[in-house]
C-alpha cells in the first residue's frame, strides 16, 4: 500500500478513479487509468473514507516547480551512495478534460570529495500524450541538514492547469542493493495545496487538529473526563541539529597587574633566597615601619602543577615605599602575567569495540578520572565513537579549576558535555596558623567523602564522592536488569578514587584517563542462523532468505482455515526458514 | 483420495521443504470424521512405507506424518497433521510483515534481550596525552614589583 500522509497521519491523499468507486493506491511503478487527487481519512488504515476530491488547480503552467524538501538527513557519508526517489502523481486540465500523470523518478546523489554530483538514473511514468515533462532541475542540493530537490514542468501546453502531490525519499543505499531510509517528506508543490488552510475551507477538518476546550454546558459533573483521549502525536520536529558548546575564552580581568599583589613563580633556590632575607636587620630596618612581622607580606605559597603565563626576565619585589625610597628585595623573581590558564590535555578517540548495541549502555561503562577533579561517569551513549577531548582552565591565584570535557564527533566538534571542578593548589604553611589551617581544610576534605554516601546502581549516574578518601569503593546499591542472561546490567559501578582537590591531587595521577569496562560477548557458533539478530523492519516475506522471526502481520489472500492461520501466524512469530 | 508420500530431513521450521518421494502416488481412505487438518488416512501396502511427510491431492495440503499405526496385514493408518508453512508457502512469500529477528538483514545496533555476556569483562585504561607536567612554586606577594634592583 502505497499513500501519502500529510505530517498529522490522519489524512492521505490518494487516486482515486473516477469511473470507480474503490480506492487504488498508486504505487511508484503502477500506473492507473484516469485518475483524481482526493483527500482521504485515514483514521482507519484498512479502509481509507474519501472526503474530497483536490480540485485547486494553479493558474501558472509555464513552470510548474516542486520543491522536494527531506526530513532532517545525517550528514553525507562519502563511503556510501545516496538516491532520491520521487514519486509523483498529477492531474492536470484542459478545459474541462482532466487527465493523470504519474511518474517515478529516481535521482542518484554521490558525494565526491564533499562535492554533490547529481545523475539522473531514470523517469519512469507516460506523458500521456501530453506536453507534461517534469525533471530534475539543476542538481540536488543541501542547506544545512536538509535535502532539496527541485523539479521543473515548463513544456505544459498553455491553457492547462495542474494539481499534483508527491513524496520525495532520501535513501542511502548499500552495497548488497537494500538501503537505509534516511529521510522523506511530503513534498508540495506549486500546483497542490494541500494545506491546513485547504483542508480547513473545504473539508472543515484542519491536518494538526487544536486540542478543544471544552463546552462547560456540556461536561457532564459526573463525568471523569481525566481519560479523554483523541488522536494525537506524530508532530515532533525530528530536529537533532545541535549546537556546539565550545570552550570559553580564559577571563580577561585578573588581579595581576593592580598592583595590590603580586605573583611571582619561583624556584626552591630563590624561596630560599627570599626567606633568608626576610629575617636580615637591613630588610627589618627598612620594613618595620610598614609592618610588624616580615611574614605580613608574604600572603602565600604554593605549589601549583602547571606553570602559569610570565613576563619576560626577572623583577624585584617591592612591597612598599618608605621616606621616598622604594623597599625591594634583592632576589629577582619571575612575575606571573596571568592568572588564569588553560591546560590541554589532548584528545582520545574512542572506537566501538564490537560496532553492535554492546558498545553502548547498560553493557558498556565509561569512568573518566580528572587530575583535581575526581573520577566521573560519562555516559557511553554520548560518547562513544567519539574524539573525547579535556581542556583545563586554571586560576593559578586561587587554585580553582575546571576541566571541560569534550566531545568531537560527525555532529558536533569540541562540544563541551561535562564541567568538573577542582583546586589545583597545594599550600606550603609558611606560619602555624596558615599550617594548622591547611591541616584542618584536608581532613575536613576526607570527613566529607566519608559523609558522602555512594548513590546510584550500576550502570550511570552520578556516584558523588568516593566512600574514603583517596581509596575506591563498591556503591552501595545495584539495579536488577530485565536482561536475565547479561551480566553486565546488574554489574555495580566502581568507584575508582575518591576526593582529589589541593595537596592530595598532587599525589594522584597527573594526567587524565578514562577506564573503560567492555563486555566479553557470549555468542554460539552461527547463532543468526538459529536465532537471527534484531530487524525491525517491514518486508515482504519473500524478499528474506534464511531465518525469520516476526512482530506482526496482516494475513492476506490465504484460503486455509482459522486454526491453519493461527498455527501459520504462531510459528512465524516464533521462526521460520525462508 | 490421493496421496503420495514422501521422505524429507528438512527442519519443520523451513516453509518450503525438500521432499523425495516415496513410491508412486497411491490411493488411500480417509478414516470417519478425520478433520482436513489433522486427518487419519488408510492405506494399503506391502511393508510400512518409510515415509515422515505426504500430500493429499484432495485437501490441496501437505502433512507430517505424527505416527503410523498397523490396523492389521496390509493396511496402516497414518495420521498426520498439516504443514501450514509448505502447504501456503506461495501465498505466505507474498505477505508483508514487520520482521523482529532475521538471519540476513538485522541491525546489530538495535538492542536483544538475548545478548549474553561472560561474567569477566574487559577493563582497559586509555590516558591522556597531556597533564599537569610542569609543577612551580608560586609565592603571592603585597605590593608591585620592579625591574631594578
């Protein structure tokens, strides 16, 4: 059966024979006799009611253009071939004659090095014995994730008008000659209207019917009316463009360079040099008007894992001006430019192990482990196949981080997904204060994770902190799967470290990695041929060789029993050899 | 009516089977209240024919043959059960249906319950190129600084 639904599914337009009361569909390779465009309720499938038949005829026939527009289409592969497949009907009119037409056309579309080049394979359809001659103008092109075609009519004889419809399919095809549907449309031309606005002036029904308020003179109070249910549904957008998240631009504004604080990366020799001399009378007599403890300048020191931006050369220290004369220290020091800085990881790339649903949830798990920032899951349906890429953007004054994850793959490029943060800075106490406090922030890190209970089951979300710090743990709770004979849903997520901020960061891996939990596949020998692998499509019978297992069938033309044809519909559904 | 009988090794599931035949066509009676579905058909022979599998011309279907009982010398009831598949095999290739498992045109991406997996995966470790490889100390200072001593 072959019809054209408008994007609601309840209406097709169809041919319909004028001399007949039946309906025939019009296939691509079957033409009819005289045929009408009628609009048809499709409400019931097995017998479509006719409501109308289209008679909005366009006045312009020296060019009647039909612009095919697809569904949104994945992104042209060059390693397979493209076909558009057209399938048009019209009526046009001469006078008060009218006379169909209906043509396949099938269309080749190859992409060579990202170039488009378009071949025309064949037109199949009979003009008639009229002028009609509808063809593929120019080339196929795309804009953005859609195909268009573009037909053109300019040989109709003046004087005739011209209503038609037809469906455009966008198919990439396969080297053993089957195809993948990739993407179809109603395609309305300039000679149809079959629009909403149509449909609402001539049939009074409108294609997206609007949800009804209700009549409150006719509610019935008794009445639960909570179950109403109409038809419905089927009006997505089918829209998965998506945007790419990139990584943003380091900060601009910093606090080096205001001249309130300096920055300054040093060497263990020139810590040393700059601690000797805080203690000299020479300093002290010079700082004892600004200060009451050499230390008071000092506001920090750290260890921090990345070398941050410098200026060029060594500079002096100077921490104040006393009677005119500028107070610096003698050991030149290199001035941190910038606080912020990025630290690139690099990328991976992640390749499907089997290139089968067991690369992807709930069989496979991917953790990633961030220097700073713990150990996370990402989720392997998002990723895999996927350049996984991280980048870090550092605050070198406060230690904070973030580490951007992201993925590159043929939708997206650098795509941020995931944001983790962390500290990166391990202080050095430099009094007993500031060492009492470095103690009492790390074991109070450790309390947390400790506090912090393990959520989630296996297979995905967000596990939280480890259980200890610093060590792994099993999660506390486990999912059951529906999947008895897999394992690997009921399998628990590890939780591979635990909090990983400031000093205890330092001690753990300074490099990212992801750790990846394949399954082993238990598969017998020649299992298809007992049990066949997942379908899911719709085919005649007679196209399938080998074995066979089906959803549903609509019996047709059998002239055996009712128990025959229970027996025969059982033991499809439970597997034949063709 | 008439049947004729035939050896087949092909698996029950398969629609159209390969059949040898047995013998010539022969005549046969079919027993009171036989069903076409599951008749019972006697036959006259000289030894017990080594056949699994028949066709009855009149039913216009093909039959396993569920079992073979000796009435007495030179007569054997047959009883048998239709195959659905061989006996509609024409009509059944032209029907249309939606196919959930396949030998030949499946997608492995699609999810199976079936799926079995040992209980020891495979755990691997993939690292980064690049870290934090390049540790500083950093000292946090009042004031500004100058590039003359």
């Amino acid at each position: 059966m072959n019809s054209w639904f408008t994007d609601g599914g309840r209406f097709a337009i169809v041919s319909y024979p004028t001399a007949n009361a039946n309906v025939y569909w019009l296939s691509p390779t079957e033409q009819r006799g005289y045929t009408e465009l009628w609009v048809a309720d499709m409400s019931n499938p097995e017998t479509p009611a006719p409501m109308a038949r289209i008679t909005d005829y366009t006045q312009d026939v020296e060019f009647l253009a039909c612009v095919f527009k697809t569904k949104p289409i994945p992104p042209f592969d060059p390693q397979y071939e493209y076909e558009v497949r057209c399938y048009v009907t019209c009526t046009y009119k001469v006078g008060a004659s009218e006379n169909p037409y209906a043509f396949t056309m099938r269309c080749r579309v190859a992409v060579v090095n990202t170039t488009l080049n378009t071949t025309v394979l064949d037109m199949t359809g009979q003009n008639w014995g009229a002028s009609l001659n509808i063809y593929i103008e120019n080339d196929v092109f795309i804009d953005g994730p859609y195909m268009y075609a573009y037909f053109g009519n300019d040989d109709a004889t003046a004087g005739e008008d011209i209503c038609g419809i037809g469906i455009c399919g966008f198919r990439r095809n396969k080297a053993d000659g089957t195809y993948f549907d990739v993407g179809s449309s109603i395609a309305q031309g300039g000679g149809c209207w079959i629009s909403r606005k149509w449909m609402r002036e001539n049939l009074g029904v409108d294609i997206y019917p609007e949800e009804a308020e209700p009549d409150p003179e006719e509610e019935d109070p008794n009445e639960d009316d909570d179950g109403y249910s109409g038809p419905g549904g089927g009006d997505g957008d089918h829209d998965h463009s998506t945007d790419d998240i990139g990584i943003p631009s380091l900060p601009t504004l910093s606090a080096t360079g205001t001249g309130f604080v300096t920055l300054y990366k040093c060497n263990l020799a020139q810590i040393r040099a700059v601690a000797a001399e805080l203690w000299t009378s020479t300093l002290w007599d010079l700082i004892k008007n600004l200060f009451t403890d050499p230390l008071q300048f000092i506001i920090g020191l750290a260890i921090c894992p990345c070398t941050p931006d410098l200026l060029q050369g060594g500079y002096y220290p100077t921490i104040g001006n006393v009677l005119g004369q500028d107070v610096k220290l003698s050991t030149p020091l290199q001035v941190v430019s910038n606080q912020y800085k990025e630290i690139d990881c690099g990328t991976i790339q992640l390749n499907k192990y089997y290139g089968s649903a067991l690369d992807y949830s709930p069989y496979e798990k991917i953790q990633i482990h961030l220097p700073y920032c713990g150990s996370h899951d990402l989720d392997v349906d998002e990723v895999m196949g996927s350049t996984i890429g991280v980048k870090y953007h550092c605050d070198v004054l406060t230690g904070a981080c973030v580490a951007f994850v992201t993925i590159t793959n043929d939708e997206t490029t650098a795509c941020v997904r995931y944001q983790y943060t962390g500290n990166i800075i391990s202080h050095i106490p430099i009094t007993e204060r500031s060492f009492d406090e470095v103690v009492k922030s790390v074991a109070a890190m450790g309390a947390a994770a400790v506090g912090t209970l393990a959520t989630a089951a296996g297979g995905g979300g967000a596990i939280g902190e480890g259980i200890s710090s610093g060590e792994g743990g099993e999660t506390d709770s486990v999912s059951m799967s529906a999947n008895g004979g897999n394992v690997m849903t009921v399998k628990p997520n590890i939780m591979r470290t635990g909090t990983l901020s400031t000093a205890l960061g330092l001690l753990a891996c300074q490099k990212p990695f992801i750790t990846r939990t394949i399954p082993r596949q238990s598969l017998p020998l020649n299992y298809k041929t007992y049990e066949g692998y997942p379908s899911n499509i719709t085919e005649t019978l007679g196209s399938l060789k080998g074995f066979t297992k089906i959803y549903s069938i609509r019996p047709n033309g059998f002239t055996c029993t009712a128990d025959e044809l229970d027996e025969l519909v059982s033991l499809l559904k439970g597997g034949v050899i063709l | 009516m008439t049947i004729q009988l035939y050896q087949t090794i092909s698996p029950p599931e398969r629609v159209t089977k390969t059949l040898n035949a047995v013998g010539a066509a022969m005549t046969g009676t079919i027993k009171e209240e036989s069903s076409i579905i599951d008749p019972i058909i006697k036959i006259s022979a000289a030894f017990l024919p080594e056949a699994n599998y028949l066709y009855i011309n009149e039913f216009k279907r093909y039959y396993y043959i569920n079992n073979v009982i000796c009435d007495y010398d030179g007569i054997f009831e047959i009883h048998a059960h239709v195959d659905v598949l061989m006996s509609n095999a024409a009509v059944l290739r032209k029907q249309k249906a939606v196919v959930a498992k396949q030998q030949n045109r499946f997608n492995l991406y699609l999810n199976d319950s079936d799926y079995r997996t040992y209980s020891d995966p495979y755990v691997i470790t993939k690292e980064f190129p690049t870290g934090f490889t390049d540790p500083c100390y950093l000292m946090l200072m009042v004031g500004d600084y100058s590039s003359s001593s």
